[in-house]
C-alpha cells in the first residue's frame, strides 16, 4: 500500500533547510542531509516561493515576561495600576491596556499574555503593494512588458523622485511574485520572469562542485550496435525519469525487444540518488538480462560511469532535446499516465506499489507484441 504521510520537520530542521537552500544545494541533497524526502524539502521552499520567511519578534520596548509576572503579582495583591506601573517603570496607561487586552484584573495570566503577544508578532505584516492599488497595476504592467523587477524599481524612483508611494524595492516585488499569500500579484505573472523559475534563489546560493550541465565522457546513442536498433535480441533498455508534485520521481526502464517495464523507486533527481536506486534494481535481475541501457541528458546520470562499473551495463545517450530516439521508453510513459496523472506526488508509492503496476503492464497483450505480453516476450527470448 501507498504511504499516507510522512512527519513535518522541526524548526531547527526547517532552519538547516533554508541554509543549505542559500548555499546552492539541491532538494535531494537537503533531503539526504535531514533524513527527509525531497518533497517534503520542496513542499517548505515552494509555500514561501524559496525565499525564506523572515523571523518574527516582538517589537523593541514591549513589555517583557518578568514584567508581565509583576503585573499579574500586583493584581493577586489588589495593587492599583499606578502603583503597579511604579513598580515596573511604565506608563499606567501602557499597564492599563495591557490588562484589559488580557481578560482584565480577574483574569490576567502573566504567561497567557506572554504568548498573546508573541503570537501578535508572528502576523504578517502588510505589503507596500497590499496599501496602493496604483502602483499594483503599474508594476503588473511592467512585468507584463517582460521589465525585470530591478528595472521597475529603478524606473520608479526615477519616474516618481518626488513621490515615495509609488516607489518600491525589487526584492519587495519578488516577494509579491513568489509568496503568493501576499495574494497581490497574480502568479501567472512569474512567466515573464527571464528565469521562469517557480521559486526564489538569492544571487548568493553557489551550485560550485555539483553535477550540472553535460554528461562527462557521455557514449553518444550514435554508437550504439545496429544489434540493438532492430530490436533483433533483448537484453537493451531505455530509461527515463517521470516526475510527480512535490519534486517527486519515479525511474522507468523498458526493454526494447519485448517491452517489459520496471518501475524503479529513487529518493531524488539528483544523479546519486537515482543512480544508487538504479544500480539497486538491476542487480537484482538475472545476468545478462540487462546489457545496456539509453538514457537522455538528464543530469541524474552523471554518475554513469558508476553505475557501468557497478553493473557492466553500458551506457548509451540521447542526442540533447530527442526524446524519439528513445521512442519505446517515452510510449512507456504516456501508458503510466493512466496510474501516475500529472500532478500526483509519486513519493507515496512504495517500491512494492511500482512493482504491482509494472506487473500489469507486462501482462496486458500488446499490439506490437501481435497480443503477446511482455512478460510472456522476454520469458520467450531468454528460454
């Protein structure tokens, strides 16, 4: 059965999850670092726009808790509020309002109003933009223009020097795209962004020594054995990511001469998380039963050359951007839309999930297979 949930993570984990989102690492690696999913990771980035909340205090000269608990001892002894105020060096009014904001002198809990106002100060605060409709549509228009947020708010302080409510920061306007709480800027919005990323990344965050970009030492699909081309002998595979909500994934192999399916469970895109996933899978097939396998470009491969040696499958690539030439894999796909829809979180399935719908797929007759099944196609070929 699928999983139902997982637990949240703790302020201090929450807390190491913003750091290591500000020094570049993925949602994989920040998942492996918490012990936690890389949805779960996504699911706290996304909900702020990846920019991180900023911590809520109460504001300088609030009454403190030792000053709350003279409050609350005066009171039990029938102190007035000015004798009170004396005490604890306040304004009578200022001891005044805190009591009756507080259940008044019957029922004012030092403690109770401690937390009241801590609670006060974790309210968001309001928007520059949620207080000037005219400058909202303004700043729409101008992101409707394709203007970067640094341009508008230049223009702005040039366009309105003497007017300082028609002018505003560039991060206040991220924060407005990103955070959609705010509910001020309309999402749909970010796609005029050059990025058009989802979620907010400080200029700061660094992705130095990760594995990003082109596949090192990558064996072009161009050299591959014409043996495998024609689908004359099994034993060649295709793979491929599908992905999911909530930065989830699911790896895919399918063989090219009887279209059997495995579905393979991984922690993450990145390439060590599905790489160890994959290396995991194979070794469990009998030998021989794999001999080589034709990926895309997908930076979750990286590590190829790791899993070659830990399997002896050789590895073949894609040309960039042509998927056809994995046609067998990507028809695989589309089939599991009907078990994975796009926008389901695939970190709920279990290993042993993926396994049942794979079963289905390899014994459901296929046309091309002149209504064989796979599984009854590759048995034949391995006898």
């Amino acid at each position: 059965m699928a999983r139902t949930g997982r637990p949240g993570l703790s302020s201090q984990q929450k807390k190491e999850l913003w750091s290591r989102w500000k020094d570049g690492q993925s949602l994989s690696e920040i998942g492996r670092a918490l012990g936690k999913h890389a949805g779960s990771v996504h699911g706290v980035l996304s909900a702020n726009g990846g920019i991180e909340p900023r911590a809520r205090k109460v504001r300088p000269g609030s009454l403190t808790l030792p000053e709350r608990e003279e409050i609350s001892r005066g009171l039990a002894i029938g102190s007035s509020v000015r004798n009170i105020a004396e005490l604890v060096g306040r304004a009578p009014s200022t001891i005044s309002r805190e009591i009756a904001r507080n259940g008044g002198s019957n029922n004012y809990r030092a403690t109770s109003a401690e937390n009241r106002a801590f609670k006060a100060a974790l309210r968001p605060k309001i928007c520059l933009l949620q207080t000037n409709l005219e400058l909202v549509a303004v700043v729409a228009d101008c992101l409707k223009n394709d203007w970067s947020p640094q341009q508008i708010s230049g223009w702005l302080a040039r366009t309105y020097s003497g007017d300082k409510t028609m002018q505003i920061s560039h991060e206040t306007i991220y924060r407005s795209l990103f955070i959609q709480a705010r509910g001020v800027l309309k999402r749909e919005l970010i796609s005029h962004l050059r990025s058009r990323r989802m979620m907010r990344r400080g200029k700061t965050a660094s992705t130095e020594g990760q594995p990003r970009g082109q596949i090192i030492d990558a064996i072009s699909i161009r050299e591959r054995p014409a043996t495998v081309e024609d689908r004359a002998v099994p034993g060649h595979w295709e793979g491929d990511l599908v992905s999911g909500s909530r930065n989830s994934h699911i790896a895919t192999l399918v063989e090219r001469h009887s279209r059997f399916v495995m579905l393979v469970q991984v922690e993450g895109k990145d390439t060590t998380s599905v790489v160890s996933a994959l290396v995991r899978q194979v070794k469990l097939l009998p030998d021989g039963v794999m001999q080589s396998l034709t990926w895309d470009r997908g930076s979750e491969l990286a590590k190829h050359k790791t899993f070659t040696l830990a399997t002896d499958v050789a590895m073949y690539f894609c040309d960039p951007r042509s998927p056809w030439q994995r046609g067998t894999n990507e028809n695989t796909n589309g089939l599991l839309r009907q078990y994975f829809p796009d926008g389901m979180d695939l970190s709920v399935f279990t290993q042993a999930d993926l396994d049942v719908i794979a079963n289905r797929l390899n014994t459901r007759p296929r046309k091309t297979l002149a209504f064989m099944t796979p599984g009854d196609k590759l048995a034949e070929a391995l006898r």
